[in-house]
C-alpha cells in the first residue's frame, strides 16, 4: 500500500508515529498550520511556529525518509484577536517562497463571526496575490453548514482563485456536496469519534464518487490516530473496494492535488 498523509499535525507527534506511518506505506506528509491546542500571546509565537513547520519538522520526518510539506496561515480560531491576526498575516510572506511550503492553510471559520470571517477574506486575497493553493478548515458540528457555506461563498467572490486549487477539508455528509459542486475538492477527516470515522467516510465515497477527494488523519494534539488513512484503506477492502480506486482516493488524488504546487514532489522509488 502506498498513502500521502495531506493533513497530519507533525509537531504534536512523536518519532514512533513516523516510522509506523512509513511503514504503513507513507510517501509524503503535509502540515497545515493550525491551533496548538492553546493560544499564542504574540506574533513571535507564530515566527517561531513557522520556522519549526519550515525548517525543524522537515528535518525530523527526513530522518524517516519521509518527505514532510507545510502550508501556512493563522487558525481561525485565533483569528477571532484581528490585531494579532494581521500582524501574523505579515510575516507569511516571509515564508511563502520557502522550498516546502504549498499554499495558505488551513483557513476558514471556527465560530462563523465577523472577525473571522475579516481574516478570512485577508487569508484569501494574501493567496491569490501570490498565487497559492488553498486549503480550508471547516467548523465543528453546529457551526459547519453555515461556516461552510460562508467559506465558500467569500472564496467563489474572489475571482483570482480557481476552485480547483482549493480544498475544503472536514466535509461531512451534509457539506461534501457543497464543496464538490463549487468546483473545489473536499477532504474528509478520519477521528475515531467526531468528525468522519471510517465507515463514514467509505458511505461518502460510495455515495459521491472518488472524484476532487481525499482523506486524512489531522493527527494532531488530541484524540486522532496517524494510520487513520491506511486502516481506513484496509476497512474499503474488506467492503470489497479494489486496489485500483483505494489506491486513487489515498494517493493518486492527493498526488495530483498538491501536485499544482510545483513544489510538491513524491520520492522517484514508488
Ligand atoms: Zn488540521
């Protein structure tokens, strides 16, 4: 089996989970910044954050041979502070053109308010301006069909942005729809309770297709699983999914996503 892990949240993770998750197959990871479980009490805590997505984690991963990716942004969470926000808003530019950063991500809402949704607009004019792909957070529970619909109305009013370059991730049964048919692609998260577990996420594919769709672990600082995508891969084979469209949902769509970032690049051995 071969998987790319496009959402997992290195920096909470220890060595033991890269070396499963090469095992497992893993032929490359990407880290979108997020909320560290906590929040941050200045924009230097953000610098530092970027240098440890930019430079630190993709030493560590490397000691694994895994090739490790980032994108960049401040979470929506803690967009809600908008002074801080645009301070760290200024500094991504810094970053932008170093040789592993893909695009802003991951943006979007967190409780669908007006300052949010400012920074949000920011976030995505900050990408169109450079060029950047997108990758989009979406609400909890309550707050996601709404948050969702905002996210994707405030980047279709951006006319610089081309769907296919964003990726709204989190989708659920009631926003996979929404995403796919703005033209965007859509990401489901696998957590062993909230957002998609596997037999979830394996009715969405069966409902919807494998098209414009990926699936990730978030493996983050909370209750996440990093083989969360070759464990799910192994569930769609018992349900009798064949290795040709397992192999396309958890790589080669992936593969060809993250691939419109010339940036992005798979080890030649696969
Ligand atoms: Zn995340």
């Amino acid at each position: 089996m071969r998987f790319i892990e496009p959402h997992g949240h290195m920096v909470s993770r220890v060595t033991d989970d890269y070396l499963d998750m090469v095992t497992a197959g893993c032929a490359a990871v990407c880290e979108p910044a997020f909320w560290a479980g906590f929040d941050r009490s200045s924009a230097q805590g953000f610098y530092d954050y970027f240098c440890q997505l930019t430079e630190h984690e993709p030493k560590r991963a490397a000691k694994f041979g895994l090739p490790h990716y980032t994108w960049l942004c401040i979470n929506p969470k803690e967009s809600e502070n908008v002074t801080l926000a645009e301070e760290v808003l200024a500094i991504i530019p810094d970053f932008i053109n170093r040789p592993t950063v893909l695009g802003i991500g991951e943006i979007g809402l967190n409780k669908n308010t007006r300052n949010e949704l400012k920074i949000l607009e920011q976030h995505i004019d900050l990408a169109a301006r450079h060029d950047q792909l997108i990758l989009v957070h979406t609400p909890h529970l309550e707050d996601k069909l709404k948050g969702t619909r905002l996210i994707v109305d405030a980047i279709r009013n951006e006319t610089r942005i081309r769907p296919e370059r964003v990726i709204i991730d989190h989708v659920e049964e009631h926003t996979v729809r929404i995403a796919l048919d703005a033209g965007f692609w859509a990401g489901m998260t696998l957590y062993p309770e909230s957002k998609c577990t596997a037999p979830r996420a394996i009715d969405l594919v069966e409902n919807y297709g494998n098209e414009r769709l990926w699936m990730n672990s978030a493996c983050d600082w909370g209750v996440s699983v990093p083989l969360a995508v070759p464990r799910t891969a192994l569930e769609m084979r018992r349900r009798g999914h064949s290795l040709e469209a397992i192999d396309k949902l958890i790589f080669q769509n992936p593969a060809r996503f993250l691939g419109q970032c010339p940036k992005f690049k798979l080890p030649t051995t696969l």
